[in-house]
C-alpha cells in the first residue's frame, strides 16, 4: 500500500476531504494542502500546488484532489507534464487507472461519491499499482512525450 499521501480540495470537497482524512489508516503520512474551510476559492490553485508537490516527490506519494464534480480538479491536474489524473466514480475504475495508466492523482467530485464510496476508491487507489505489461508501459510512455 501507498504510505504517503498529498490531498487537497476546494470549497465544495472540503467536507468530503476532511472525512478522508479523519478515517484513513493513522499508519498513512498524509499532507494537507487546503483548502481549511468551506469559504469560496479557486480549485486550479489547490490542484497546482498539490501536483508540483507530487512532481517532486513522485515515487513516494500520490494526491488526492476533491471538489464538487470532480472535473474541474482533474483538469487542473492534467494540465500540469507529469501529472495523469483521473476522476473516479467506483472501485473498478480506481483499480483500472493504476494499473492500466498509471494515474498518479484521484480526482473526486463530493456530489458524484457518498462518503463510505469515495473512501472505499480511495482504498482501492492506494492499494494498486501500474501492471508491469509492456503494452500498458508503452501506452504511459506515449503521455510523456
């Protein structure tokens, strides 16, 4: 399992984020990058701040970004070279996009999940790793260049 996390949100995420926190394994190093409250502000600036963290230390932690759908947080993301974000609704797509395209980054939207869903992906996301297949080795390569 993954043992260090980077997590942020918005506004709309920041309940959501708050209960990940709270029930995750006290075993797991988690960073924090905000928002701390539910008071309006920009999702780009939290996903930003989160990835580079991510980019320099990318071995050793994978992020998690919530706002309300999920969208506006993996945009960001992806928009950010080295960066595979995905936004994720259920388990299977959570497993799928570690071990086919090596995400990085979970996106989840706090209208999209229930608390005990976004949890159980997050899980599954932590517990995956990219199957080490030639053609999915291939595939990730290609989004590098």
């Amino acid at each position: 399992m993954i043992q260090n996390l980077a997590i942020a949100s918005d506004h709309a995420g920041y309940n959501l984020k708050t209960f990940l926190i709270n029930q995750l394994d006290s075993d797991l190093n988690i960073k924090d990058f905000g928002t701390d409250n539910e008071n309006s502000c920009d999702f780009p600036d939290f996903a930003q701040e989160l990835c580079n963290f991510i980019n320099e230390n990318n071995s050793s932690y994978r992020g998690i970004l919530i706002c309300g759908s999920g969208v506006g947080m993996s945009i960001a993301a992806n928009k950010i070279k080295g960066i595979r974000a995905a936004n994720v609704v259920d388990e299977l797509t959570a497993i799928q996009s570690v071990e086919h395209n090596n995400v990085n980054i979970l996106c989840l939207g706090s209208n999209n999940v229930s608390n005990e869903n976004a949890l159980s992906i997050v899980l599954k996301f932590l517990n995956t790793y990219m199957l080490d297949e030639e053609r999915y080795i291939r595939r990730v390569g290609k989004l590098e260049n």
